[in-house]
C-alpha cells in the first residue's frame, strides 16, 4: 500500500464521519424543533453543540487535509472532482464562518444597545439630578434675596432712625458739650 493509498483511505473514512456528524447533527435539529420540555431542548442544543465541536470540525478538516494529501501524491489537483469538492469545503466553510460571524454581529448589537440604553438613562438621571439641584439653588437664591430686601429695609428703617439728631451719637455727644460747659 502507497502513501496515496493510505491518505486516500483516511481521506474518505473521515468524510464518512463528516457526512454523518452532518446527518446527526440534523437529526438532533429535528428533534430539538419537536422538544415539549426547555430542559430536553437545552440538553439536545448542548448535545449538537459538544457534537459540533469534537466530531462535526474535525472531520471536515482531516477530511480537506488527507484529502489535500492524498491529492498531492497522486497528482491529481487539475482534476474537476478534486474542484469541487474544494469549493463544497469553501461553501460550508464559509457558511459556517458567515453564521458565525452573524451571530457575533448579533451579541455586538445586543451589548451596545445595552450599553446605549445605560449610557441614556445614567444621562437622563444626571440631568434629572442637575435639575433638581439648580431648583434647589434657585430656592436658596430666592431666600437669600428675599432675606437682602428684609435686611435693606431694616438698615433703611434704621438709617432714619439714626440720622435723627437726637439718636445721632455724634450729634448728641457735641449737643452735650455745648450745653454743659465745664
């Protein structure tokens, strides 16, 4: 038995695993769709997800990379069979990268949104509080200006008061002197 041999065998026992992870992996969909209970559906999801990561991928890859192989030693790389199935490679390859990345696109979305939504209502609350405290502050200025006009009004009330010369010191005082001399 060659190398082309050996690789082509494991080239084609690992599409057999890929073909039927696949199948599996539709099965368990199937099922899952058909799942009563949420525990049975999150046992299904988590049995295709573990599924998916320890036969479904690493079939498909020992499939391109024996099949690459075994293409090599046996020079058939102009072939279209050989073509093809790299372009059925590239397409669930890129399916599964567009699902992927779609999902992240997703969780982005979903975490940003979030984060807006936060960053509007920490806003809305700042200028709430921000309101209240001028309301306050005008509050204070309204007592303050109210407690200056009752004041002005007194100094003014006791200005008259003082000016008058009895009540003026000055005046009294030099009034004194000039009444009683010594």
């Amino acid at each position: 038995m060659d190398f082309y041999s050996i690789f082509k065998l494991l080239h084609v026992l690992c599409a057999i695993a890929w073909v039927g992870g696949g199948l599996t992996l539709l099965v368990a969909s199937m099922l899952a769709s058909r799942a009563a209970q949420p525990t049975t559906l999150f046992g299904i999801l988590d049995m295709m997800n573990q599924l998916g990561k320890t036969w479904f991928i690493p079939a498909s890859l020992l499939t391109v990379i024996f099949g690459a192989v075994a293409t090599t030693f046996g020079g058939l790389w102009g072939d279209m069979w050989v073509i093809l199935g790299l372009l059925g490679f590239l397409n669930t390859f890129l399916s599964t990268f567009y699902s992927i990345l779609n999902s992240l696109y997703d969780t982005f979305c979903s975490i940003f949104n979030s984060l807006y939504n936060t960053f509007c209502n920490f806003i809305n609350t700042s200028c709430s509080f921000i309101n209240t405290s001028c309301s306050i502050f005008d509050t204070f200025c309204s007592i303050f200006d109210t407690f200056c006009s009752i004041s002005h009004t007194f100094l003014c009330f006791f200005k008259r008061i003082c000016s008058h010369d009895k009540y003026n010191t000055i005046n009294y005082l030099t009034l004194q002197r000039h009444l009683d001399p010594k």
